[in-house]
C-alpha cells in the first residue's frame, strides 16, 4: 500500500525546522521534515497545511512544490511531496510532545534522516 505524505521544509534565513520522530512511529529515532499523511480527498497543499498547524502550530502563507520522493521500506511504500515553506505565521514547534529544532542547514548531515529523506538533505546542502 502506498502512504502519501506531505512534508515542509520550513525555512528562515540559514535554518530549517526539523523535528525527531517518536520511538513508537514508522522510521522512529530519526529527524524528519514535518509533514504528515494525506487524507483520501486532501490534496498535498492541503495535507501540508494542515499537518503543520498540527504537528507544529504554524500557519503556512507561502510554499513552494520542491520535490517528490518514492521510497519503498519494504514494510511501507511511500510518496513524500516535499514544499518549501517559506512564510508562515507563529513560531513552529513540536505541538505533539516531539523534539524539534531549529539547524542550521549546513549542519543537516550530521542528522540521521530516514532513507526516503536523505535526498532532501544532500539537496538542501548543496543549494
């Protein structure tokens, strides 16, 4: 079964906003760009609004598409739609009792990410 997720890259001068996957999810104990499952109907804007507001208490005012990325785990076969957020209102946050971090992007490798991530992440150092 396909999952589809939405994930921001939040952005705010050199930093991106990252938060740790708790011990019980999917990929836990790993850094991740916030985001969350698409529902049925829900397109991944929508998706990426709403799972921001949730997971970190923002609310998004200006993304931009940045990349899709399909990863098969074996277990879980995934579709991340990744969005550049680049204007938002409130100071995000791990509003569901997960760490989160401001870093600077530069740093990102010295993170561990899940596979269907580290794209992202090598993109991210090389812009």
């Amino acid at each position: 079964m396909l999952v589809r997720v939405a994930a921001g890259i939040i952005l705010r001068d050199d930093s991106v906003f990252i938060a740790l996957r708790k011990s019980n999810q999917h990929q836990g104990g790993l850094w991740e760009f916030p985001g969350g499952k698409c529902e049925s109907t829900e397109s991944p804007e929508s998706a990426l609004s709403r799972e921001l507001k949730e997971e970190c208490g923002i609310v998004v005012t200006e993304s931009s598409f940045f990349k899709t990325i399909a990863h098969d785990y074996g277990d879980k076969q995934v579709e991340l739609c990744f969005y550049k957020v680049t204007k938002f209102d409130g100071e995000p946050m791990g509003s569901e009792g997960q760490q989160a971090s401001w870093v600077p992007i530069s740093d990102l490798s010295s993170y561990d990410f899940p596979e269907a991530n580290k794209e992202i992440v090598a993109d991210l150092l090389l812009s």
